[in-house]
C-alpha cells in the first residue's frame, strides 16, 4: 500500500507564505547571478504557474 503523501495546497493558499518565499526567492536569484534588477511583483499568477500548460514567455 503507496504512503500518503501531504499536500503543500494549504500551503500555497497561504498568502504570507506564498510571500516569503517569493522574497526568498528573488534573494537566492540576485545572489546566484548577480543581477541587480527585481522585479516588484510577479509576472505570472500562482494559478497560471500551476496550470499544466503554463509556459513563461
């Protein structure tokens, strides 16, 4: 019988999370490749990055 697996949904529906890691994120980027635009805020919606046919232009 396959464990189960939790699920990260609460998660994501979480606004302050979904914040904090946004900004974690960007920080990681800036770092990494030193770039020294950021963007204000995102580009895509947290529903367009879950859709299965989410392709960023």
């Amino acid at each position: 019988m396959p464990k189960k697996m939790p699920s990260l949904r609460h998660l994501l529906d979480d606004p302050e999370w979904n914040e904090e890691v946004w900004t974690d994120a960007l920080d990681m980027a800036v770092l990494q490749t030193e770039l020294t635009y950021r963007p204000k805020v995102r580009e895509w919606s947290l529903e367009q990055v879950l859709a299965e046919d989410y392709l960023p232009s």
